[in-house]
C-alpha cells in the first residue's frame, strides 16, 4: 500500500511540474521582460504593475525598494536587454521563483554600468496578477 501511495504522490508532483511549466512558467517570463522592458523604456506606472509596492532588491551597490527602483530608473541610460537560460520553479501555488541570466548594455549616471549578470526574482500571486516582491542580480566576472 505504500508504495502506491508514494506513486501517486510522485504522479501528483510531476503533473503539477508539467502543468506549472506548461503556463505560468511562459507568464512569468512575460512578466520579467515586462518589467525589465518598462524599467528600460523609464515607465515608472508600467512597472508598478509587475512589482509589488512592498517590493525589495538585493545588489552590489545596496539594498533597494520601490521608491529606490524608480528613482535609479531615471539614472539608467538602458540600450538593450536580453535575457537568456530562463528557468522557473514553484512548490507553492502563490509563489514562483525564476532564474536567468540577463546582458545589459547601458550606462548609470553616465558611466558604463553594462555587462552580464546572473539573475533572480520572486514572484507572488496577488489575487489575479502575478508581482515580483524579491530581485537580484550579481555581475558575472570576466572571463580571465
């Protein structure tokens, strides 16, 4: 009997896999080029709506909120963006957390602030929308 409990178990867990990377996983990538996209294009309003008001940013430069986000986003000369080796994963139905990497060409405050960095977000579930509450990012080193 235990056995076939834990086969079920098991079966459970991997259709709620497929189902999560099926659709939320194409959503939230949405949402992260989403914000990404209005932080470039320095839509404060557009990025309210895929960031939570409570949200919080982790980097080398500090630790960052919403009133922050916005602030820097007028200091950003973003070119381009793009992000690649995306992955999501969830084992709550409020909350997903992705990976990525992202390449960032652009300047802060007039000074090259470009490059390659190692990415993550948490998403959480508000009623219908899906916010970002939790992001990083870290630099990739040069390759020596």
């Amino acid at each position: 009997m235990k056995k076939y409990i834990t086969y079920l178990v098991a079966a459970l867990f991997a259709m709620t896999v497929v189902g999560f990377a099926g659709t939320d996983k194409d959503a939230i990538e949405a949402k992260e080029k989403a914000a990404w996209q209005a932080f470039k294009d320095k839509k404060a309003d557009d990025f309210k709506k895929v960031v939570d008001k409570d949200f919080r940013g982790v980097y080398a430069e500090g630790i960052s909120d919403m009133a922050k986000e916005i602030s820097d986003m007028t200091k950003w000369d973003m070119k381009s963006f793009a992000i690649s080796n995306f992955s999501a994963f969830s084992d709550e139905k409020d909350v997903i957390v992705t990976t990525y990497t992202v390449k960032v060409e652009g300047t802060y405050d007039g000074k090259d602030a470009g490059g390659t960095f190692n990415a993550g977000t948490v998403w959480k579930k508000e009623g219908n929308d899906w916010l970002a509450i939790f992001h990083t990012n870290t630099k990739q080193e040069a390759a020596q």
